[in-house]
C-alpha cells in the first residue's frame, strides 16, 4: 500500500509580536534568507536608526522579504550598536535575543 504525500512541517517564517511589544524572530537570518520575518526584520532596523536603505527596495514603506547586503549591512549596523560580536551581520540567537528586547 501507498501512503498519500503529506506535506512536511515546516518552520513558520511568520514573526510573532508577543503581548510585551518585542519583534520576535522564531529563526535565524543570513544572507538570501527569504520571509515574511525578513521584512518584518527591516522594518525593525528601519525604525530604529539602522536603514537597510534611503530609497528602493528595503527602504521605509518598501520593506522587501529578502535578507540582501543592505540587510547584512544594517545587521551588522545594529549588532554593533549593541556590542554583539562577531558584528557580522548573520541573526543568530544572540541578535535575536536583542531585537526581541527592543
């Protein structure tokens, strides 16, 4: 017998606002990462003094789902405004940890 395909769970890439007033990021986020918590990521580092871009793509109300250099740059923008080392522009744990506080 055969067992219909069921698709596979995935890891949702929708961000979540907890009652706190935090963005939070249920993944990590590097370069060519693709996702609603991609836009929702620049428009964190968008409001908060760390432009992905002046005009264009990324720039505020033009927030894209794709993690490009000027993400990585505005990351790596942020991560050095709070110390978080190495500043090299991949959301890992500890980056997500800091924008969930913020």
């Amino acid at each position: 017998s055969t067992v219909p395909n069921t698709p596979l769970p995935t890891t949702p890439t929708n961000p979540t606002t907890p009652s706190t007033g935090g963005t939070v990021l249920l993944r990590d986020l590097t370069l060519n990462s693709v996702g609603e918590d991609v836009r929702t990521l620049q428009k964190f580092l968008n409001a908060r003094g760390y432009t992905v871009a002046l005009s264009g793509a990324g720039s505020v109300g033009m927030e894209t789902t794709y993690f490009g250099p000027a993400t990585r740059a505005a990351v790596i923008l942020f991560q050095r405004g709070k110390g978080i080392t190495p500043a090299v522009g991949y959301v890992g744990k500890i980056t997500r940890a800091a924008i969930s506080n913020n």
